[in-house]
C-alpha cells in the first residue's frame, strides 16, 4: 500500500509539472484529489486494513494529501501570474481600470473543524463514517442502555416523527452514539472508528446551546482498552487542538451506555470577569462525553464484554472553535452573518 502511495504521489507530482493552464489545473484536482481519486478511495479504506499498518499508511496518505494540496495552490499562483502577464503583454487588459470585487465562499468554521477533528483522529487510526439523521428509538435509546421511562432521556429532548409504516417509533438523532451500536452490529474488533454528523435537541438555545449542533463520536473496541487508553487519546486530541499549555479537565460523568462515564472541559478563555456568559463564572466549558462502553452494550450486540472492552466518546464540535477563537454565542455559526463567517 505505501508503494502505491509513493507511486501515486510521483506521478501526480509529475503530471503537475506539465500543467499548462487553469483548466488542465482543475481537472488534475479532480483526477488526484477528487472525491473518485484513487488517495481518496485509499483514505476511505484504512479501517479494511490489519490493525499495525493502517496508523502507518495513513500517516503516509495524509502526508501526501497535503503535499499535493501544496502543490496545487502553488502551480495555481504561477499561473494565474503567467495568465496575468501574457494578457497584458498581448494588450488585451487594462490595466487601468478598476478591479471588480468577488464575492468569494469559503468554508463554514464547523466544517472546518470536523476536518481537523477528522485529520488529528485519522492519524491515530480512526476512520471517518457518516450514519443516518433519522434514527428508530432502537438505535437511539435502547441498544444505548436507555429504555422507555428510564430518567436518562431526560438528558436528551427529543424531536420525534411520525411512526414509519411498520410501526416504529422513530426520532431525529439526539447524538451519535447510536452509531456506535450500527457499527459492532457490522465489524467485529478491532474497530476504531469516527463519526462526524448533525444531532438534533428539543431544547431553548443559548450562548452554548443549540437545537442543532454537531457531534463527532469515537468508538474504539479491542481487547485488552483501558480508561488510560480513553484518557491518552483525548487529552492528546486536545493537546493537538487547543496546544500544550490550555487546561484540560477530566472527570466522572454518568450515561448509561458507558462504565465507568466521564466528561471532558476546556479552560474558559472569554472568562475574564464574574458572571460569563459562556461558562457561567465556571472556568470550564463542557466539550465532551465518554466512557468505557458498557458490558451489556457489547453482549446486545454480539461481542464477547469477558474478551473485549471499548470506549466511546461524543464531543460538540461547535464548542471547539468557540473555545479556540473566543467565539461567545454559538448562534453566530447558524445566523448567516457573512461579517462573522468570513473571519474563518
Ligand atoms: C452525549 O450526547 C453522549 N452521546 C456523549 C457520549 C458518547 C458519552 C459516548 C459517552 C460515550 P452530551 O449530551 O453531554 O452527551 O453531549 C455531548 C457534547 O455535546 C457536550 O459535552 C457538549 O459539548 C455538546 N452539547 C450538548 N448539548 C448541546 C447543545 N444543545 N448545543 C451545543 N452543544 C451541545
């Protein structure tokens, strides 16, 4: 696999070499980057390979992914200067005339930061999977240790819909942990697997709070995972996200699908007098759940709890470029105020 990567990276590096205009330019985008490229298809299935060699391989995947990234903006510098200069030299701009302004799009900031969520968790082994936004109260609930009645789904306000034609309750996702249950229900361990999607809450919004948000669940399952393996993994995805020297705090928090459940908090940065309004005077701002996934959790599904462990987490991807650029309403990402939007 690394050969192909090698060889793949040699010869789009090469036929960058001998684009000669931006159009050429944009469709070795297409055949090198694209979506149907053949680094994509290789990026998409690192989980399908043996546990020691896909951190390996997909260290070498991203690194050649941003290599050619680099290449292209760069080759797309020369040439727009080249097509600049040969326009003015055949007289057919002036040169003189006012520029017209574009209205140029960009990536929205939580776009943005399920990328880099995605690319720190991918060089760890993760591979990215997307799941449903509507999901049956099975998923949601039960398989996660949440029966009808039990005081937990209090923590999540559900927007449910209308039975489906069998019969079956069915809601929009509250969270992301029902995927958790869709994939051992599929793989069997080793599983390392990330799930970036849209979650839905009947709920009053506020300055950290959403009806719609995003969260981004982690589900490693293996034998011999630990809380220490839990606690590495998260404490160094912040590190990468927030630097060295931001405080982090980890501690108990209870849901029912993990045992034992903890939380996640950033230090506050917008907290410089009494009374924020992000963090309540607190100091901390909660980005996460997680836990060791629960034994019972495991045996519904099929995999031995007395041979495997696993742990689970789900963070709130909003609350991480609030706490990284000091953003003090998570409204702003879903008002459309181009003012806020283009600062990203
Ligand atoms: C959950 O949703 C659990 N599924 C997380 C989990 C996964 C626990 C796996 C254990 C194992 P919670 O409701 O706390 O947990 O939401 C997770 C994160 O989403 C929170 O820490 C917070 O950062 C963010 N969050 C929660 N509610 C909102 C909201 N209304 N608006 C924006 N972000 C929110």
């Amino acid at each position: 696999m690394l050969e192909l990567l090698n060889g793949l990276h040699a010869q789009a590096l090469d036929e960058l070499g001998k684009v000669s205009d931006l159009r050429e330019l944009e469709s070795w985008r297409v055949r090198h980057l694209g979506k149907k490229s053949d680094l994509t298809r290789i990026l998409r299935s690192l989980s399908a390979l043996p546990a020691e060699e896909r951190p390996v391989v997909g260290n070498r995947a991203n690194e050649v992914k941003r290599d050619l990234e680099a290449g292209l903006r760069d080759r797309e510098a020369i040439l727009r200067q080249d097509f600049l200069v040969s326009a003015s030299q055949s007289q057919r701009l002036d040169a003189t005339l006012p520029g017209r302004p574009f209205a140029y799009g960009g990536i929205h900031p939580v776009t943005q930061t399920i990328e880099d969520i995605c690319d720190v968790f991918g060089q760890m082994g993760f591979q990215t999977v997307e799941g449903p936004d509507v999901e049956t109260e099975y998923y949601n609930f039960e398989a996660l240790n949440i029966p009808q009645h039990h005081p937990a789904r209090d923590m999540f306000a559900t927007l449910w819909i209308e039975p489906d034609t069998a019969g079956e309750q069915i809601l929009l996702r509250t969270h992301t942990s029902p995927m958790q249950i869709r994939l051992m229900e599929e793989q069997s361990p080793p599983i390392r697997v990330i799930v970036p999607g849209r979650v839905y809450r009947y709920e009053a919004t506020d300055a950290t709070h959403e009806s719609m948000f995003h969260h981004v669940e982690g589900l490693a399952v293996d034998k011999n995972i630990t809380l220490a393996d839990l606690k590495g993994t998260l404490i160094e995805f912040c590190r990468c996200l927030f630097g060295e020297e931001r405080k982090v705090r980890f501690r108990c928090d209870y849901f029912p699908f993990v045992e034992p459940g903890a939380e996640i908090a950033i230090e506050c940065l917008a907290c410089t007098v009494d009374g924020c309004r992000l963090c309540g005077g607190s100091g901390w701002i909660e980005i996460l759940g997680a836990g060791m996934v629960h034994p019972d959790v495991l045996a519904r599904v099929g995999i031995n709890p007395e041979v495997y462990s696993g742990f689970a987490f789900g963070m709130g991807v909003e609350r991480l470029p609030m706490l990284r650029y000091g953003i003090d309403d998570i409204r702003l990402f879903y008002s459309n105020d181009l003012r806020f939007l283009r600062q990203f």
